[in-house]
C-alpha cells in the first residue's frame, strides 16, 4: 500500500509541475504580493514556537492574510500552540506540497489549496477526514452547501472552506447613469434581470457610445460567472459532457463578441484588465464575495463610489465563484494543531469575526447567521461601495447552488474568476479570437483528453 501511495504521490507532483507550468495568469493574491512572495516562498516567515508551545506549521499565498490570522491564533492558544506559517505563491502550492510528500520533507500541518485544484486535491486520498477521531468536526453546524465543497467523491469532509463566494456583478455607476438613465441598485438590477436583458443593454451602450464602451472587458469576466451558474455535471461516468454544460454560454458569449459587446483584446488579470478597472469604458464585471478587497479595492483603490453591485446576479442564480480549500494532510507532523488552526481561524465566531472586520468576508458557519447584525461590511467596504456589500452576500447564502467538483478541475474548473485551468483558458482564447462555440468545446475537451486519456469523447 505504501508504494501505491509513493508511486500516486510522484505521478501527481509531475502532473501538478504540468498544471503551474502552463496555467493561464496568476490570481490576485499572487499579482498583489508577488514582490513579496518572489523573497519568502521558500522560507518560514513567522518565529518559532516557543518553548512548551506545540509548533503548527501552515502554507498559504496570501501574507495579510496569514499574519493577521495566525498572531490571532497565537493568542488564542497561548501556552498549547505556536502557529509560524510559509507564504507560498498560488500556483505553485500544490506542487510544492506533492513533491514534498514524495521526498519525505516536512509538510504543513494546515494546507491551503487553490480553488481551481479543489476537486484534485480532495480525491488523492492524503488528506484527513476531519470527523473522525480526533478532530470530530461537527457539520451541522457549517452552511449545508459550504461543507459540501469540501467532501470527497466518497462524502468524507476533507478540509474547511476559507470563505463562501456568493457571486454577483458589479456596475459602473457612471456608464449606468450616463446610458441608462440611473443608477440605483434597484433599477438597474431589474434592467439586467437575465442574460438576454445584458444583451439588449450592452447593444443600446455600445451603439450610443460609438464603440467606445462595453458591456465588459475580455472574455471570461462574465463567461466565468455564466459557467458557474451552471448544475450540469460536465463528465459523467467517465465521458465528457461539455456540449450540454457550456455550448449555449460559448454560443451566446460568441455572439456579443462579434458584435463587438465584449472588448475581447482585455486579457484577465494583465495590466491593462487592472487599469481598465479604474475606466468609465466597461459596464460590467464579476463581483464574487472576496473581489470587494482583492479585485476592486486592490486595482482601482480610487475608485470610491464608482461601483454598485447588483441585487441578484442575472437569472437569478447565485453562485460560488472562489473560496480556498483548507485542510490537514495525513503525513503532518501536528495533525489536531493543524485542524485547530483551521478550524478557529474560520469555524468559529472569534475567528469568522476577525476575518469579517479585516477582510470582509462572510461566515461559513450558521451561528453567525443567526446573529441579524454580525454581517455588517467595515466601513471602508461601505465608504468604497456606497452599500453594505457584506450584507448583500450574506443575506443570500441560502441561495448559493454551487458547481459539481471532480477530479478533472485541474483542467475544466470555473474558480475565482482567474483562469488557471488550461481547458478553461484554451477556450476563452478560442472565442476571443473568433471561433464558434463548437470549436471552443473542441478545444477544452482536446484538452482533457490530453490530460486524461481515459475519458470518452461526447461523440464517442
């Protein structure tokens, strides 16, 4: 058995070497703090334990993050655990990880691992199950479709979810004003209430703009949000479903970029996606949970009372667009002090509470629901949105469908709204540069099956 796992552990390390080396743009945490990272990636950051403390050693990406969570902990467990933490850039972690299992280095008692690798990652089978003994998470007590994120094709939780993403868009108020004639929340939500209604709207501002401003800038900004939308399951007993998941968005999506809707030149995330941001030239853009810190606030920090977010996203179907999978490998060194760290930071209401006030996120656990006036954005979300952005995302928790996770996201995952994954990537690159919804579904599928042989085309 143990060479089973060895020779599973190096296959995957060279498959995840595969996965960073030819990944589409880093995410956001890796552009914001990529100075950084470049320095500390492959050092511990933080001090040693001191003595008589338990030393918990954690892996993320992102240092504000880290710092601010584990001097909370480290107060919290005073005198019984010591967290230090290793920031390690996005799109190497996992890689990182795997190839440490394999040589037999030390590995992190608490793991984070991308969203795009959520479904990979929850199925190699070296990860614990946190409710068992001596963990014993108790799911009840977790938003039902949060801890469904986290379980295996088997149903065993595997991990923490870092921090639900209910998606909805964003808006310019400036181009809705000028275009549309307001913009009130409530207006232009009801004016951008389905896809076919963002249609009608993005043809009215491009034709009265003269081409000068889109409905949004590049391809996957609203793509991702449409894709996430959707409950098909893309493979099914081992054969690709894709036609049936996404033909009717590539198709729709090729449409507005013939008719010049989308301005499909923007790549997602490059320089000038950022500085487009900060312009009156785009009327849309993809507003999940986490994107009031580290998208808008981050690239367009002087962009106050630009944005309004839109009640519901089009359709009327709230998604799950992000999120970090957090978990605990079997071959740590501290098991139950990476499970606490885990575990408080984000399953708590002290430690939900510190990431609401710092980072505006909402809680992946019921108690704080319970409580009408824990979601309440920091006042620089309200000063920056004019709204309580925070609020919105909670009270529509309950409505979150989130996407059916497997094996193969590493190649066909919808996460953030980054494009990682390279069936993903090659088809937003198919469509902007003018082919047809089938020709996009030919290159994301071409590409599965480059990755995974064994799986049967749709038309096999």
């Amino acid at each position: 058995m143990r060479k089973k796992v060895w020779c599973l552990l190096l296959s995957v390390a060279m498959a995840a070497t595969i996965w960073s080396g030819c990944s589409s743009p880093t995410t956001v945490a890796d552009e914001s703090q990529s100075e950084t990272q470049s320095t500390v990636s492959e050092e511990t950051v933080s001090t040693e334990a001191p003595s008589g403390e338990s030393e918990v050693l954690v892996w993320f990406w992102v240092d504000g993050w880290l710092e601010t969570m584990t001097e909370a902990f480290n107060e919290e467990y005073e005198g019984q655990y010591h967290a230090i933490y290793e920031v390690v850039p996005q799109n190497e972690i996992v890689t990182k990880f795997l190839t440490t299992s394999a040589s037999g280095g030390r590995l992190p008692d608490a793991f984070f691992s991308s969203d795009d690798l959520r479904g990979k990652v929850l199925n190699l089978g070296v990860l614990e199950d946190l409710e068992q003994e001596p963990y014993n998470l108790d799911t009840s007590e977790i938003v039902d479709w949060v801890v469904d994120t986290c379980r295996d094709l088997d149903g065993v939780v595997r991990g923490l979810e870092i921090g639900p993403a209910p998606t909805t868009l964003a808006y310019n108020r400036n181009v809705a004003k000028q275009y549309l004639g307001t913009d009130d929340a409530e207006k232009v939500s009801e004016m951008l209430s389905d896809w076919d209604k963002v249609y009608e709207v993005g043809k009215k501002i491009h034709e009265e703009s003269n081409g000068s401003v889109y409905i949004s800038a590049g391809v996957p900004e609203l793509s991702v949000v449409m894709m996430a939308q959707v409950e098909t399951p893309r493979i099914v007993d081992n054969k690709i479903n894709l036609h049936e998941a996404y033909y009717n968005i590539f198709d729709r999506v090729a449409k507005w970029i013939d008719e010049g809707l989308i301005d499909a030149t923007i790549e997602h995330y490059s320089p000038a996606y950022q500085a487009a941001l900060g312009t009156d030239n785009y009327l849309l853009w993809s507003h999940a949970m986490w994107a009031s810190e580290w998208k808008f606030m981050t690239y367009a920090p002087d962009a106050q009372g630009v944005f309004g977010v839109l009640e519901a996203p089009p359709e009327g179907k709230w998604c799950d667009l992000g999120g970090t999978l957090m978990t605990v490998p079997s071959g740590a060194e501290n098991k139950l002090g990476g499970y606490e760290y885990i575990w408080w930071t984000r399953d708590t209401v002290e430690g939900s509470t510190i990431c609401r006030d710092n980072f505006g996120d909402i809680a992946s656990i019921k108690a704080c629901y319970e409580d009408e006036s824990f979601h309440t954005s920091p006042q620089k979300y309200i000063d920056y949105f004019g709204e309580d952005v925070v609020a919105l995302f909670a009270d529509n928790i309950d409505k979150v469908v989130p996407q059916t996770l497997s094996p193969y996201d590493d190649v066909i995952a919808v996460a953030g709204d980054n494009i990682n994954c390279d069936g993903v990537a090659v088809a937003f690159s198919t469509l902007a540069n003018g082919g047809s919804a089938d020709e996009a579904i030919t290159a994301m599928e071409d590409e599965l099956i480059r990755v995974y042989p064994e799986l049967q085309r749709e038309d096999s």
